[in-house]
C-alpha cells in the first residue's frame, strides 16, 4: 500500500507547528463555507492528548483553534455564531459529552447527504473562555481507561 502524508512531525515539534501547518488553513476554509476536519490518530502514548489539548506551556491545537477562531471573531466586521457540541464514539454508540446522560444517540440525515446527531447538546460560545469551558468538561467526560502502555488512555474517539 502507499500513503500519501501533508506533513510528518519530528518529537521535537510544538504544538503550535502542528497547529500552523495543519488547522490554520482548515479554519481559514471553514470560514469561507468549507467543511473540514483533523483527525489525530496513533497508537497509546504517541502523543495524540497532547497535541489535542497540550498543556499550559505549550497550548494543543483544539485550544490554537479556538483562540484563532475568536481572534478572528474579534476583527471581523461580520457577525458570528459559534456552537460547539462534543461527543465519543465508545463501544459503537455515540455518546454526549456535554451531557452525560444522553447515551446510544442516533445520526439523523437533515438533507441529502447532511448528517447529525440526534438531541446531541450544542453550547453558543460567546468568548473563547466559554469555549475552552466547554472543552473542557467534554475532555473530563470521555471513557478512560488502564491500558498496557499507561494508565490514563482514552478508551474512545473524541469528537
């Protein structure tokens, strides 16, 4: 098989290379219309955590997200609306991170080919703290586990 890579990082890469070479140019699109997504995947202890949400020092990619988001926001003349939703896929059910009572949710089609989640909570963000709040309790809420290659692993794909 042969794959194709945009980017390779080495461990010496930050975050915030990470963040420039792969989501800055898929929110620029995003607000132009286009759909987008980053999907970090790797085995147990490869960093994916850390390049998601990073740490004070060093700030994740969802958080780089976020702040360019708003930054954006802030400098526009046009008005925005920001709605997060976050959700795991654990155990083949979709289950709502922001409300952990909503479990085994249904995707809907809302139009051809448009998909969602059926009752899965959405949360206006007016500022980029009531969005780091927001991603914050859905980090808190996903399934973690012990696995052999450490003892902290999240047990399901975060969405």
């Amino acid at each position: 098989m042969t794959y194709q890579f945009q980017s390779v990082f080495n461990p010496s890469a930050t975050n915030q290379n990470v963040f420039q070479l792969t989501l800055k140019e898929t929110i620029i699109a995003g607000l132009k219309g286009y759909d987008g997504s980053v999907f970090c995947y790797g085995q147990t202890g490869s960093g994916k955590t850390h390049t998601m949400y990073g740490n004070e020092n060093d700030p994740g990619i969802a958080v780089r997200a976020l702040e360019y988001l708003f930054r954006f926001i802030e400098n526009s003349k046009a008005q925005h609306k920001v709605t997060l939703s976050f959700f795991e896929i654990y155990n083949e059910a979709i289950n709502d991170l922001l409300d952990i009572n909503k479990k085994n949710l249904k995707f809907i089609e809302i139009a051809k080919g448009v998909v969602n989640i059926k009752e899965l909570t959405q949360c206006t963000c007016e500022t980029f703290n009531d969005a780091t709040r927001v991603l914050r309790i859905g980090d808190s809420n996903k399934h973690m586990g012990i696995s052999k290659i450490n003892d902290k692993s999240s047990r399901s794909h975060t969405m």
